[in-house]
C-alpha cells in the first residue's frame, strides 16, 4: 500500500480541514508528543496509533510510540482489570496489584519519556506517572474503554494514578469521573484511506468471500470483533437466529485475538458450543487480521452489527458507516455518539431487540440503505482522522493554558 499523505486527504475532507491542520500544527512548532501504550497490534488503540503518530511527523510534530512490555502474568491481571473498570464485578488480592505496578516500574525504567507531551492509553500503562511525578514535560491520560460502570476496587486503587495527570481525555462525558484535573472528550476515529477503508475492487471483495468460503446466496449480516465477552457474540448468534426464522440469511462472526487478551480463546469456545454446526454461521478467526480484508467483510454484509454490553467508542461502527452499511448497534459507551437511533443506524438494548432490527432492516432495504447513506455523512463530519488530529493539536496549545472544566475539542 502507498502510505497516503496529508494533502490526499483534501479530496475526502476538503481542503480548508487540511489548511486548518497546518497552521495549528505551525503553531505547536517544536513541541514533541509520545503515545504509550499495550500493544502494537489487535484493537482500536493500535489502529488508530498506526497511523496518527506518522501524521504527527508529516506536519512537523515529533511523535513516537512506544508500546510497554508484560508476561502473560502482566496481561491477565490488566484484562482483569480492563473488565472490572466496564463493570464486571471481581475482588482482587493484593498481590495483583503489587504485580501490575512491577510491571509499570520495570517500563518506566525502560522507557524514555521526556517528550513535551507523553500520552499513556489505557490503564494496563497509567501507573507510569508514579516514577515520574517531578517531570517538567506535560502527561496526559486517554482512557478509551468505558468508565460508566467502574468496579470500585480497581477504579479505587488506578484513581490516585490518573489524579497525578496533568489531564485526562474521554471518549464520551458519559464515562467522564470526578477527577481534580482536566478532562477533554476526543472521539476516536477512522482514516478514510488506509486498507480498512478505502474503496475496494467488487472482484476483490468477491475473492475475499470466496477465500474464507462464504458462499453469496442470501443476506450477510456480520460483526467484526474481538472475541471478549463485552461484544457479545454469543448474544449476536442468537439474535441471529431469531431473525433467521423470518428472514433467511447468514451470520459471519471475525474477530481476531489482541495480543494482550489471554481470555479469548474461552470466549471462542462459548461462541462454538452456541453456533453449533449450523452451516449459516461462519465464525473466523483472524490473528492478526489483514486490514483490506477486513474491509471487504465490511463492504460485502447487508448489515453490520456491534452489539456490545460496554464500549469505549467501537471504531468498527464508523468503519461500517463510513462504507454505506446499514448497522445495527448495541446503546453503550461511544455507540451512540455515531448511531442516532432510527437516522443513522438503529441501537438495540437486548438480543431480542437485535433479532428485531436484523429482521426489521432485512425486510426494508430502501430503509436500511437510508440509514447507511446518513451514517456515511455523519462519520464525514464526526469521526474521521483529520479530526482527531485536530484534536491532539489543539491539546498540545491548551496544555499550556490548563483549565479545571471538562473541554471539548472541536
Ligand atoms: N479488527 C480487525 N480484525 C478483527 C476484529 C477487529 O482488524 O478481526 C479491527 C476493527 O476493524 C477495528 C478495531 O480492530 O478497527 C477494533 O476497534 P474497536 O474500537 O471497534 O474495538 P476494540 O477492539 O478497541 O475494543
């Protein structure tokens, strides 16, 4: 793939979005900025890192990524946590926690973090501001996961951490927690021309199919998501199977495996037992995925579902949306930022209302096709890469003009 530039982007966005990128960033100069965080590869993070930090470069930003290091040891415990911070309730021992700040310390020892601006993602490396309290560079903690519901135990003990931020980003207000420090919202967003979403061949988007042996007969109805418990794939086969008593269609479940989720392998085993051998369910397992496949899945369903129990934001909603999909979304964390029920989507609260709307959108297609036409315009004008840019550009300024509100950049 040729890497895109910045000037490529003026056909999508226009050129005036391009020119506000430069002179914001001729006005943060020198400034250096570095993203921190758990892994290179699998999940929204990772995406989205891929290709901002090059970016960042391009218009005269020093940006680096350094992704911190962790056992399986390390990685259980932070999926633990990860879990219990969107709501599961655990109790942990001690030990646990003395273990995840271990490890923090081993990569603060590694790491240089001297950058003008250093953002950690996520909590598996917030604790990393510990051993660097008296620095005189700026540290700002972007949680993307869903904080609606935290689990008190671990939210207890990562809160004193994220306090000694000199601010926090979030992707919804609805997860924004009383912090003494201030909060800017940032959506994240999709690039409108890497592989995962650039225009695709038919011919290619039919050999994809065809690869994975999903014959084209009747409708798709698809997600694409990691195997983890809050994206509900089991509850999606059985929204599917609802569905199909009326309306005749197939189910295709991709999911890849992050590199930092030891759980996903017993996820896939429920997912298995529920699809049973019904030769309408296809379940794939991509580790890692190839992104102009994934698109192509995208591109081929009648109806992409998301239909998460908690979210961060669920940059696979804007992929789908961004390609004219009909989708079909759980009402949690970001989701509803991008669908606006009945507009741009239609967002379901049970498996029940899910089976609905596959049948609803199935047996209208003038309307589903309405739905992914506004979607379209509304991740042009949301959710698109320029925008977080933008974003991360106006923070660099700002943080210089600390303020106790919650901000939104825009
Ligand atoms: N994804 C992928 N392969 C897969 C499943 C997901 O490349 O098998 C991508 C998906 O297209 C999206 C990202 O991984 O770009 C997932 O981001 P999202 O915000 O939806 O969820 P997260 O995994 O961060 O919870």
């Amino acid at each position: 793939m040729i890497i895109p530039t910045l000037s490529d982007y003026e056909e999508v966005v226009g050129s005036d979005i391009i020119g506000e990128l430069t002179t914001l960033a001729s006005h943060v100069g020198k400034r250096s900025i570095k993203m921190v965080s758990s892994t290179a590869v699998g999940g929204g993070v990772a995406e989205m890192l891929h290709r901002i930090v090059p970016f960042f470069n391009e218009m005269g930003v020093q940006a680096k990524w350094d992704v911190i290091k962790g056992g399986d040891e390390f990685f259980e415990i932070t999926k633990a946590f990860h879990n219990a911070l969107q709501g599961k309730e655990e109790h942990f021992q001690q030990d646990v926690f003395k273990t995840y700040l271990d490890y923090n310390e081993m990569n603060n020892k590694e790491l240089d973090l001297d950058e003008d601006l250093i953002v950690i993602h996520d909590p598996q490396p917030a604790a990393l501001i510990h051993w660097n309290q008296n620095r005189k560079n700026k540290w700002v903690w972007r949680c993307h996961i869903d904080l609606s519901h935290p689990n008190a135990q671990v939210w207890g003990f990562l809160k004193p951490y994220v306090k000694k931020y000199d601010a926090a980003i979030f992707s919804s207000a609805l997860f924004s927690p009383e912090l003494p420090i201030p909060q800017y919202r940032f959506y994240p967003a999709i690039d409108p021309l890497d592989d995962k979403n650039r225009e695709l061949d038919a011919s290619y988007i039919d050999s994809v199919l065809a690869k994975y042996g999903i014959p084209r007969d009747k409708p798709i109805v698809t997600q694409i998501s990691r195997y983890d418990p809050w994206k509900d794939p089991v509850g999606v086969i059985q929204a599917f199977k609802m569905a199909r008593k009326y309306v005749d269609c197939r189910l295709v479940l991709v999911g890849d495996k992050a590199a930092d989720d030891p759980e996903a392998e017993k996820i896939l085993e429920k997912v298995r037992a529920e699809a049973g051998d019904d030769p309408d369910i296809h379940i794939l397992l991509f580790s890692p995925s190839i992104a102009t496949e994934i698109n192509a899945f995208q591109r081929a369903s009648d109806i992409v579902l998301q239909k998460s129990l908690r979210e961060g934001f669920a940059l696979t909603v804007s992929e789908a949306l961004w390609k004219g999909r009909p989708v079909i979304g759980g009402a949690v964390g970001g989701i509803p930022a991008q669908i606006i029920d009945g507009y741009t989507g239609l967002l379901v609260h049970s498996v029940d209302g899910a089976g609905m709307a596959i049948r609803s959108l199935l047996s209208n297609p003038d309307f589903a096709k309405e739905l992914g036409e506004n979607g379209h315009r509304r991740v042009k004008d949301e959710f698109l890469i320029t925008r977080n840019l933008k974003q991360y550009l106006l923070l660099l300024l700002a943080l210089d003009r600390p303020s106790e509100h919650t901000i939104f950049l825009n």
